[in-house]
C-alpha cells in the first residue's frame, strides 16, 4: 500500500500503561549487536562476527515539558515499564486519504540519572531529561487506523 508517513500529531508517555507520566520527546535507544573481531591465520586482515542474540548496553532518554511528580517518580530504583504511545498522520497516496495510526513502543527500563542542576528558564525549554538505561527491548507497534476525511 503507498503510504507516506507525515507527521506525529501527538505524543504521550505511561507507565504499567495506566499512570499519565506526561508529554514531552523520547530518543530512543540504538539496538545494537555486540560484536566479536577474529583475525588470525589464513584470515586477510580483521573479521567482525555478530554475536546472535546479544545487544549492546541501550539508554533512552525522556526530555518531560516540566518537571513532574512523574518524572520525579521515574528515579525510583526499580523497573519500571514505560509505554510511548503516538499519533502518527499517514496519508495513502493511491486514495488521498490521510489517516491516524496509533504507535505504541514499550519498554522495560532502570533509572540511570536524572540532572536536577540549576537551569535557567526559557520558554520552551525542556525543564526535566530522565536517563533510563534499558533492561529488556520490548518495543512493539499497535497500529489501529482512524480515518480523518470523513
């Protein structure tokens, strides 16, 4: 089907997928492989084997809108399971309909820091960046389609 992904109309953050943690931005975590270089005879230089099954160590970060008992609440030291659920506006090239779908990442993360150092204010500004280091890469996506032509 001829989709072209536009933009995300809305984003927002829970966690055990109940609790409105708030909104704000997400970077999510690079999945990398660990890898395991072989070199020795008979081998022309190095060799670079990836280790099936094995991720390198993976980070997100949240950036909230402000600080938050939530985002307060996300330094416990436990795991906490976070979902990232978005709005995403996709629009069919063949029917020039555009559509809403529902994204949802999950993921299951540990505290790792949360800088509460002096800031100076400014509008928009991201007031609270909660580090969590990730324990297991659960993302998943939910797609559900609401049409917006009707």
């Amino acid at each position: 089907m001829p989709k072209s992904d536009q933009l995300v109309t809305n984003f927002a953050i829970y966690e055990d997928a109940v609790e409105y943690l708030g909104t704000g931005e997400v970077e999510f975590p690079e999945i990398a492989f660990l890898a395991e270089e072989i070199k020795g005879a008979g081998i022309a230089g190095n060799i670079e084997a990836i280790v099936i099954g094995h991720l390198e160590a993976m980070t997100a970060t949240f950036n909230f809108n402000t600080v938050t008992d939530a985002a307060i609440k996300l330094t416990e030291p436990r795991i906490h399971n976070i979902d990232c659920r978005v709005a995403q506006q996709v629009h069919d090239t063949r029917t020039g309909k555009t559509t809403q779908e529902a994204v949802k990442h999950i993921l299951r993360t540990m505290p790792k820091s949360l800088p509460l150092a002096k800031r100076r204010w400014r509008p928009r500004q991201r007031q609270a960046v909660n580090t969590l280091a990730i324990i297991m890469p659960c993302t998943r996506m939910a797609r559900r389609r609401s049409n917006l032509t009707r």
